[in-house]
C-alpha cells in the first residue's frame, strides 16, 4: 500500500512545521472523508471556498460537459470562449452598473497583483495603503499589503510606496491624499479574526477616497458570493468600491479569480505597454463552466436568503462561558478563546471527533468557524455540541 503520508512529508514542499496531516479520499456536501472512510463535517470550506459545498452535482456537470469540449487554448484574453464570457455575463448581473467589466485570473493573489496594477496606471499614481493586520495573499505585490511586518520581512525588500492604517479607524482616513493611487481593503478582515468594520468607517472610507481621487479596492476573495449574507459584503455598507477582488468562492470548488471595475480603467492594460496584465491559464475554461454552474446554483437554490438564520443557530448553540466573543456576519464567523494552546487543543479533539474548524493567520487565539452555506440546521448542531464538549474539555 502506497504511504502517502510519508511521501507527502518527503516529497511536497512543506509551508510549516506542523501540517494538518489529515488525508483526503473523497468529499461530498458538508462533509471530507479518509481513506478509511472517516468523516469530517467540514466547517472552514477549503477557507470559504467551498460555499455550495462539496463537488455539487451542477457543478460536476458542467465541468463534464466542458471536458468534452476543450481544456486549454490559448492565454487569456485572445480567443473567445463561451465558458468566460457567459460567466463574466452573469457575475456583472449580480453587480452595480459601474463594474463593466471582468478580469479572469488564477487565484485572489493574481487578482490583487492586477489590482495594484490598474490602479497605479489609471491614477498616474504610485502610493497604495492598505490595512494593519490585512492579508492579501502571498506574492510579491500581495505581500506588501499583508500588515504584518513578521510576514515581510523574511522577503524584503518588498513593493516600495505602500502604507498603512488602522483598519476601522476614522482619524487614519487622513492619510489618503491626492498622492494615493488606492486603498486596498478587505470588506471584513479575515486573517486578523472577522474584523467587522462599522458602516460609518465604510461610508467615511468611500468619500475620502472620492474626494481625493483614490481608487477604492475591495477585497471580497473570502466575503464574496454569499459568505456574508449577501452577494457581496460590500452591500452591507452601502457603498460600491471602484475595482472588486473575487476568488475562493468564485471557482465552486475550481481554481478562479477575477478583479472586476469600470470599463475605462480595466482599458489602462490593453496598451502602452499592450498586454498590460499578462495570465497563461486565467479563467481557465472548465473553472469557468463550474464558476457559471455554481453562480448559477447560489442564485437558483437561494442559498444566500438562509445564511442569516443559519448563522444565528450557530450563534445560539455556540454559547459557553469559555467563548470570550463571538465575531462575524453571516457565516464568516470566529470563536474567540483565550490562548493559542486552548485553540490547538479544541481544533485537535474536533478533528478526532470529525468536526474540521482551524484558526487564522494574525489571531492564533480563535477558532475559524465557516461552513459551506448549504451546511443543514441538524449538522449545525451537531458540530456545536462537539465543540462545546472540545471547550469543555481544554478551556
């Protein structure tokens, strides 16, 4: 028998000293399964990528039938092929009229990257700010937004030009000024433990951006496509960013991302130099095909109208004096603990139970709790009696 385990260790590049080691065979709805058929009711998504669950049936039919047709042709941007247009069709019918047009990339690191990209070449300017404790994916360019300096400075010298706010914090504002290209934001900040920002800071954030000509670039890689409640977080503040970051959620299970803005300032690439932003396998034709069919089932099985109650049961079932503060909208929700070792501790015995939560990167002291939207009212219980009992047990 083939030890995957031990080759795994030997033969993949390693990203810490602790990996999770649990081996996936199959998975299906809510729920991952070991090669000896254990099972894991699976509260983290793939990090909010698997919103409508597990290889949903619409989706493996539409990358079957895309099978059948053509995988990659050609780079992205040159020829035209029906999976991303139909795709980037129905993604700007969710949105505001001044996003216009999509930007098809791999992931949400290649959509922040062409972002940062735009926007310096649109404005004429160089300054980006971004957020303390943001995270905005692992390039190079993504890396300097992170605002973390532990995480930079192993990889330095990074971007130059970028500065940083307080997220949520109203006297920071002052800092964007007619020298600022864009502020790149998340709608709520995920890594930093589903930090929820105000709506006055939202609202104060739009209007000084406008009043000094700044782009304004909302990172929904982890809050888009129903994970908050709504299509998109941005909604809940009333307010529309300039350029939109998508991915995780996007791709229903496949490899996607998008940036998305109005059509003049997504022309800056197409030329001086032409071919601006560049991508081989960007909006790949079958991750497109799953993409539509998962829009498509989002929309059709109006699985965004139960997050708010689903995510309540959570709230009334996660109740426990050990529980020092529950944070989130919708089902993008944190357990805040008192230390590091008690989160360990929990995350393991939930695991061995069959429940699969995890913590985040800039706020080790609490539990990442975000289920696939299609998660039952019964599995919601059940998960939280396991954690109850892990709390118990550890805290």
């Amino acid at each position: 028998m083939i030890n995957n385990r031990a080759l795994f260790l030997k033969n993949t590049a390693q990203t810490s000293d602790s990996p999770r080691l649990v081996e996936i065979e199959k998975a299906e709805g809510s729920y991952l399964y070991g090669p000896e058929g254990q099972a894991y009711l699976d509260l983290v998504s793939g990090f909010n990528v698997s919103n409508i669950g597990h290889r949903h049936p619409k989706v493996i039919a539409a990358i079957q039938a895309q099978l059948e047709k053509y995988l990659h042709v050609t780079v992205y941007g040159e020829f035209i092929q029906a999976p991303q247009v139909q795709f980037a069709t129905q993604l700007l019918a969710q949105l505001p009229k001044n996003f216009e047009s999509v930007y098809l990339t791999n992931s949400g690191a290649e959509a922040v990257e062409g972002s940062m990209k735009i926007a310096k070449r649109f404005t004429g300017r160089r300054q980006i700010i971004a957020a303390k404790k943001a995270y905005h994916g692992s390039t190079q360019g993504a890396l300097s937004l992170i605002g973390n300096p532990a995480y930079q400075e192993a990889y330095a010298p990074l971007l130059p030009e970028i500065d940083f706010i307080s997220f949520n914090s109203l006297t920071d504002l002052s800092h964007i000024t007619d020298k600022t290209a864009a502020v790149v934001i998340e709608a709520i900040q995920g890594e930093a433990g589903v930090r929820v920002p105000s709506k006055e800071y939202m609202q104060a954030l739009r209007q000084r951006c406008t009043e000094v000509g700044a782009l304004l670039i909302f990172d929904e890689i982890q809050t888009g496509f129903g994970r908050t409640g709504k299509m998109f977080a941005f909604a809940h503040f009333d307010i529309v960013p300039d350029i939109l970051m998508l991915a995780k959620g996007i791709g229903g299970g496949m490899p996607l991302g998008a940036f998305v803005a109005a059509k003049e300032v997504m022309d800056v690439i197409k030329d001086n130099p032409m071919l601006g932003h560049i991508t081989t396998f960007g909006g790949h034709p079958v991750s497109c095909a799953a993409a539509l069919a998962s829009l498509q089932v989002i929309l059709e099985e109006q699985l965004i109208e139960g997050v708010a109650a689903k995510a309540a049961l959570f709230r009334k079932e996660l109740q426990h004096p050990k529980i020092k503060e529950i944070r989130g909208l919708g089902l993008m929700m944190c357990l805040q603990l008192e230390s590091f070792d008690q989160v360990y501790q929990v995350s393991k015995y939930c695991a061995e139970q069959g429940v699969m939560i995890d913590w985040y990167l800039h706020c080790e002291t609490a539990l990442r709790v975000a289920p696939p939207l299609t998660i039952s009212e019964a599995e919601i219980r059940s998960a939280c009696e396991t954690i109850r009992t892990a709390i118990d047990k550890f805290c």
